[in-house]
C-alpha cells in the first residue's frame, strides 16, 4: 500500500542520514555519545564554488569542536528533499514552506527581507514609523531627505 511505501522510505532516510551522521563521528574521531549530538545542515547546491566553502566551514567547526559540543554533518543527498535539518543555507529566496518548519530549524533567510535590504523598501518602513507621533517618531528621523524616482521626481527636481 502507498502507507507503507511511504514508511519504508523514511525509514530508508532515517537509515542513510544516521550512517552519516556515525560517518562524520568517525572522521571526528568521536563515539556514539558525540554522534547523538551532531546538527545536520543542509546546502542549496545553486552555486558549487560557494556551497563547497560553507560545507568546508562546517567541517572545520566540526573539527574544532571539543567535547561535549556539537559538531555539524552535511544531509546526504539522499535526504535533499526532506525536512532532517537544522539549518538551510541558501542564496535567495529560500523554497520553502516556512510553516512546516519545526521551532529547531533554521534558515539563514527571513521572509521578506526586502522591507530591510532594498533601499526604497527601507526608505518607506522608516517613513511609516516616522510619522508615529511623540519621541518614537523623532527616534525615526535618521534619513537625509531621500528620493524614490521615478515616483518622487517632482520632489527632486
């Protein structure tokens, strides 16, 4: 049946991501009881050169880790689909779904990061808080008179 179809394959995945996971405790010299404490990261692949330097960072964090602290292992490609990870690398907008996140996943992305990164995203969020009346809006008077065009054009002129 498609049920147990599906739950031979997590087991599958449970299996593979487990052999892993005593692969990288046994490269780190470490036991069973270090192998139960390692984090699993996961690196979208869209820019080779990049991805094998943050997967060479995790490895060298892993490698410096004492004892009793976690290490890090990469999710075998295996899993590239599943949701076994504690952090997501990626560049861009992350394809996810970020309600099915669990409280211990992490992503180094946020939704809508735009309002922060992108100038005149940023330039309208400030605006907005200036105008609140009383010390909070003074606290927002940090910008020098700013332009967006072809909006603003007029005013520019």
């Amino acid at each position: 049946s498609v049920s147990d179809d599906t739950s031979n394959s997590e087991n599958l995945n449970s299996e593979a991501l487990r052999a892993a996971a005593e692969r990288q405790a046994k490269r780190q010299g470490g036991d069973d009881q270090k192998m139960s404490s390692l984090r699993v990261f996961k690196v979208v692949q869209n820019k080779p050169e990049v991805a094998a330097i943050v997967t060479q960072a995790f490895s060298k964090v892993s490698q410096g880790a004492g004892e009793g602290e976690m290490g890090w292992v990469e999710l075998p490609s295996s899993h590239r689909d599943s949701y076994a990870w504690n952090l997501l690398w990626t560049w861009g907008k992350p394809k996810i779904r970020w309600e099915d996140l669990n409280v211990w996943q992490r992503v180094n992305h946020f939704q809508e990061a735009k309002q922060l990164s992108r100038k005149d995203c940023l330039k309208k969020n400030i605006a907005r808080y200036r105008n609140i009346p009383g010390k909070i809006g003074e606290a927002f008077d940090i910008l020098p008179m700013t332009f967006t065009l072809p909006g603003d054009y007029v005013q520019f002129c």
